[in-house]
C-alpha cells in the first residue's frame, strides 16, 4: 500500500456527486462534463491503494462552491462532502506559503498549495495546465486522470 495521495479539486467532487442517486448527477453537473460513473469508481478504487488520501483546506472549499445541484440532491451532496471531508486527512498549509513565488501568480492558491506539497505526497489530477510545474518538483509523484470518456473515445 502507498503512503499519502492528494486529490485536486475535480475528482473530489466527481467522488461526491458520484455517491448520489448511482451517479446520475456527475453529468448533470455543468463542471463534470467530462466525467461519466466510471469515473467515479475508478477513483473510489484507486484512493483504495493508499494509507491515507488528503486534501486542503482550499480544496474543500473549491468543492463545495462547485456543487451546483439543487434542492434534494444538493443537500445531499453537501452531506456527502462534509462525510467525505472527515474521511480524509487535512494536508497542512499556511496561505502565508502558499501565495509565494511565480506558481501562485499563474495558477492561484489551490493549485500553487498542491504544488508545493507536491515534494511530499503523491498528485492525483486531471489539470493538465498544472502538469509542467507538478513534473517539475516532483515527477515521480504526479499521477495524471484522463477521463473515462476521453480514454474511450
């Protein structure tokens, strides 16, 4: 089993949204076009091979301004979040850090934190814009997602 496996923001959110009514609503949601259920049990499955998964905190909170289901399945999905959120380890991070150097001008916050934390945990993204810096500090940690949908097209 592999030590620690940072999640990006997208894929969180496809194992969240993919928990509700068998996933229905992964290509429903106007962010996860590109996902279809596979999607979501490839990555439940992968997170499998891992001690621990973590997260930040910037990641959390993109996810949870992403959710863009209504009523019912909304609710259920902020459910679902708060549950999985626990489940997982909070990466440490100082946004005194992480709003440092020219990663966080071209990428932003939540892409420059996982950057640098990078050095210390394996990436799972499908970000491919964030893949030369990722490479870059760490590339035998990064592990890029194609989507299902594209790998079978």
């Amino acid at each position: 089993m592999k030590d620690g496996l940072l999640i990006d923001t997208n894929l969180l959110l496809v194992m969240i949204i993919g928990r509700i009514d068998e996933g229905r609503y992964i290509e429903k949601s106007k962010r996860l076009g590109d996902f279809c259920i596979e999607d979501y049990y490839q990555l439940w499955a992968f997170v499998k091979g891992y001690k621990e998964v973590l997260i930040t905190p910037y990641i959390a909170a993109e996810v949870s301004n992403l959710i863009d289901l209504n009523d019912q399945a909304r609710i259920r999905a902020f459910e679902l979040a708060r549950e999985i959120f626990s489940l997982f380890r909070q990466a440490e991070t100082l946004i005194s850090n992480d709003c440092k150097g020219d990663f966080f001008l071209k990428f932003g916050l939540t892409d420059n934190s996982i950057i640098t934390l990078s050095k210390d945990f394996s990436v799972l993204t499908n970000d491919h814009r964030m893949l030369i810096p990722l490479y870059k500090v760490s590339p035998e940690r990064i592990i890029p997602y194609i989507p299902y949908k594209k790998r079978n097209n």
